[in-house]
C-alpha cells in the first residue's frame, strides 16, 4: 500500500521497525518537501517488499563503487519529474539512498547518500566517503555525500 509523504505532520508509517524512527521519518518528510516546494510533485512511497525491483536498481548502480548493503529496506519511492527520474530506498538501519538520473543522454547522474540523524556511519561507506552536515526542521541534522553515476542504467 503506498504512502503519500505528509512533511506538515511527519509521521513513521512504513518506518517504526526502524531504532531511529522518528527522525527517519523527518528525512522521509524533508525529502516530501523538497519534491512539492520545487516541482508541486507529492512524494509517495511504497513498501520496498512491492517493489524489488527498485531495490535491485539501487544496488545494481552501488556496484560500480563495489558496494553491497546488508541493510533492510523498507520503503521505496520511484518518480520522474521535468526528465529526471528520481529513487529512493530507505533503510531499516535510517540510511536513505536515492538515485537522480537524468533520462536524456549526457545529463546529471548521480547516487546520494543519506543518513538519519542519531545512527552511525554504515561501516560500508566510512572509509570511502566524506558526508557534509545539512540541518533541517523535520530531521534534525541531516548528513550526506554521493558520488557521479558512470555508467548507463536505461530501463
């Protein structure tokens, strides 16, 4: 059953079996925001067990960095806004990943990282990448990072 994002009144449907639910639940919010103050686009997401194949997308793309998660996910959400096709996958453990991939050759392509106020580095990320601080009034202290997608990943 999908989930429409309420970033007003944040709430952890899809999220609590997570130990930093609150907060992962302001992250989710955050991102609703982002996606209704710029493109007036509502943010919905689905549990990940509907929709493996966009947990197989996400990790298909972490492996050209040899990344594999043995994290649960949770939730997903798949959207396409002005050509650029946006996904996400959330965490059990509060890290939220999500894919920008712009559909017209030559655009922007890349994988971001972000992790939810209150849990640690994930071990397979630590020592290969650097996160920046972000605030935020729905999630506390947002941290982040991401690297530039190489290869071509067309559905």
């Amino acid at each position: 059953m999908s989930y429409q994002v309420d970033f007003k009144n944040v709430d952890t449907v899809g999220l609590t079996s997570s130990p930093v639910a609150t907060a992962f639940a302001g992250l989710r919010a955050n991102e609703a925001r982002y996606f209704w103050n710029k493109y007036k686009v509502v943010f919905t997401t689905e549990p990940a067990a509907e929709r493996p194949d966009l947990v197989a997308r996400v990790a298909t793309i972490l492996k050209e960095r040899d990344l594999v998660l043995p994290y649960r996910p949770l939730e997903v959400a798949d959207l396409t806004v002005d050509g650029v096709r946006w996904t996400y996958v959330f965490y059990e453990n509060g890290l939220a990943i999500n894919i920008l991939y712009t559909l017209a050759a030559g655009g922007k392509r890349a994988v971001g990282f972000k992790l939810t106020d209150g849990m640690e580095v994930p071990a397979e990320l630590a020592d290969k990448f650097k996160f920046a601080h972000q605030k935020s009034a729905l999630a506390g202290v947002i941290r982040g990072s991401f690297f530039v997608i190489k290869g071509t990943y067309d559905e």
